[in-house]
C-alpha cells in the first residue's frame, strides 16, 4: 500500500473505547490502525452481505440520480 493509496482521518473514541482498542491490537500484535482498518473492512463486508442494506442503498442511489438529474437540467 503506497502513500497514494492512503487517507488520513480523525477519529474520536471514548477513552474506554480507546484503550480497549490499543489493547486488543496490541495483544494481535498489529498497529491500531490496522486493527481500525480490519474493524472497517469487515463491516464493510457485513453490509456487502445484508440484502435489506443493498435495497436501502439501491434506493438511495436512484434518489441521489433523480437529484443529480434535476441539478443538471
């Protein structure tokens, strides 16, 4: 993974909810950047996997098309 392929953001925990995090990567010996990237990955994974969140987002994308096609006009 290249610099390039990286976005920085911020990210606000609560203070349990950060040394839980610290000690959950640090006992899978990894960064918790990775351990936030899997965290994120798998969620994604879920959702991917969810047939009433692909018709929310289905829905979505046409009403966000609709409105994209009225701006244009």
């Amino acid at each position: 993974m290249s610099a390039d392929d990286l976005k920085a953001m911020t990210l606000r925990l609560q203070r349990d909810q950060a040394a839980a995090l610290t000690a959950v990567a640090a006992a899978d010996g990894v960064s918790v950047s990775d351990a936030v990237r899997a965290a994120i990955d798998a969620h994604i994974g879920a959702r991917r996997a969810d047939s009433a969140f692909q018709e929310r987002l289905r829905r979505n994308l046409e009403e966000q098309r609709e409105i994209l096609e009225r701006l244009a006009r």
